[in-house]
C-alpha cells in the first residue's frame, strides 16, 4: 500500500517494500519525490531494539523533511530487527543487509545516480566500516561514531574525573556520601597500570594490516573502511557524550587515525554542546535534522549555528 504526503504543497510518495537478504524479508519504506533534485539517504539504524523509525522517530522526521526537499530517502531494518525476518548479525556484520538495501533503494528510484549513508552511534561505526565498499555511496552523516573500549573509557574517564575533582560539588557529594568513589578508583587504577606497563615496554601495540577482515577488532575495521572512502563525511558530535569523547580521544592520540580522517574529499565537523549520545532533546534533534538538510542540499555549506 503506497502512501502520498502532502507538505508545503510538495507531494511525496511514501512506498513500503520488502526484499531480500540471504533468504531474510527485510522491510524498508522509500520516501520518493515527485522530483529527485539530489543524491538519495540511505538510513541505517543503531543496534539493540532500534528499527527504522529511529530513536524518538528521528529517521521518519528527517526523511519526511528531506523529501520534500526533492531527496529520496529509504529507511529499512536490518536482519532480525523492526519488522525484518532473520537474525541480526550486530553492526559488524550488516554488510550484506546494507548492499541488498541500496539495491532496492536503485531499483525503487532509478534516477538516483548517488547515495549517502546517515548513521548514528553504532551505525555509525557500521557506515565507517562499509561505505568505501560501494562505489555509489560519495557522502557518509556519522553521529557520534561508536568506538568504546576499556582502554578509550578509562582514558576518557580519567579526564572526566580530574575535571569533576576541581569542582566543589564533587567533594561534597563525597563528604554526604552521595557518591560512590569505588568505580572511579578502579578506573584510575587501570589507567594507571596500563602507563606504567607502556613505560615499561610491556603494553606495545601491534600495527593491524590494512586489509579488511572480519576477525580485526572493530575500531580497526573503522578506520580502515575510513581510510579508503573518498567521498563527503559531516561528522556530528554531541559535547555531552563520553563515548563521543571516546571518538576523539582516539583520533587525537592515533596517527593512524588522524591519517584516516583525512582521506574523504571533505570533512565537515559540527558540534553539539548541548548533545547527549542519541539526541534525546527535542532541541538536538532538530540542529542535527537542519544541519544534515543543510549538508545534503551542499556539503560545502556553512553550517554555523
């Protein structure tokens, strides 16, 4: 059953579809304008209990939004997630679900020539990791790119806590014991062991091979996939997360990394201070849904609040 939205006297087709994945029905929704003025969006959905609509029915909103703007969009779940069959492989393992996804996506808009993949928090990671795969996809929209490990947790979490220690209500928290102090101090204890066992040599990391596998630990596979992708990337980050935090602290003290980032054609970064890990104010929302219709119409655009 096909839907027709009128807004703003531009009327867009709303197509529901089903197609196939390794034997799996996977279902998706192709928000299609009457006429396609730019490269079509491809939504792809954070892990867990998530589905097409998007966190508080974020990728409904902007996909309404950017259609009307004359951009195809196509929301979809992935195996074993929403309302597709199968199982979900984890974000890791979505390459197959996202290359069956973009084929329908063709197939239902074939004056599209250009695709761009949005993805927050672990689909984000998943857009890193896959889009340089796929010669139609020339622009990337990464939300706070998932790339949590002890060893970037506890070194986050030592600068949050040296932060929190200058700051009064901290101590008086402590004093009323309104805080426990217990987790903080294993923390700074691993980050601890983990210098002096660097200083001693004995903590030496190995450089991972440049080629794609599966068996590579998942930060690694992201920047390799980074690494290889030529297209257009806006990277949003929100100042109230400590797994965005995560992120920079990994470009920041990885060259390789740093290397990374500067192999798409271009990068914009906008910054949301106010932003938690899922947008979850009504306020975020809205600044990333005006940021990314402002970067789709022209990744050169100044997106300055």
């Amino acid at each position: 059953m096909t839907g027709l939205l009128t807004t703003a006297g531009v009327a867009v087709q709303e197509l529901p579809i089903t197609f196939d994945c390794q034997g799996s029905q996977l279902v998706g929704m192709v928000h299609l304008p009457a006429e396609i003025r730019g490269r079509g969006l491809l939504c792809l959905v954070a892990g867990g209990p998530q589905y097409r609509g998007g966190f508080c029915r974020m990728q409904l909103k902007l996909a309404r939004e950017l259609a009307v703007l004359g951009i195809p969009v196509m929301r979809f779940d992935y195996r074993g997630l929403g309302d597709s069959e199968g199982e979900f492989p984890g974000f890791t393992g979505t390459t197959q679900d996202i290359a069956a996804a973009l084929q329908a996506f063709a197939q239902h808009v074939p004056g599209m020539r250009e695709v761009v993949f949005w993805g927050g928090c672990d689909a984000a990671s998943a857009t890193m990791i896959n889009a340089w795969r796929f010669p139609q996809v020339t622009g990337v929209v990464v939300a706070n790119p998932w790339v949590h490990s002890q060893d970037s947790g506890d070194a986050v979490a030592v600068q949050h806590f040296s932060r929190r220690m200058r700051d009064a209500d901290f101590w008086l928290k402590l004093v009323r014991l309104q805080y426990n102090p217990l987790p903080a101090a294993m923390t700074l204890l691993r980050a601890g062991i983990k210098r002096a066992g660097a200083a001693l040599g004995v903590a030496g990391g190995k450089t991972a091979a440049e080629q794609d596998d599966p068996a590579l630990p998942f930060q690694t596979r992201m920047r390799i996939g980074l690494s290889r992708f030529q297209g257009d990337m806006l990277l949003l980050m929100s100042g109230r997360s400590l797994l965005s935090q995560e992120f920079d602290h990994l470009v920041e003290t990885d060259p390789a990394w740093q290397a990374a980032m500067r192999a798409p054609r271009h990068v914009v970064r906008h910054d949301l201070p106010e932003g938690d890990q899922a947008f979850s104010t009504q306020d975020t929302r809205e600044e990333v849904d005006r940021i990314t219709r402002l970067w789709m119409q022209d990744p050169h655009a100044k997106l300055a609040s």
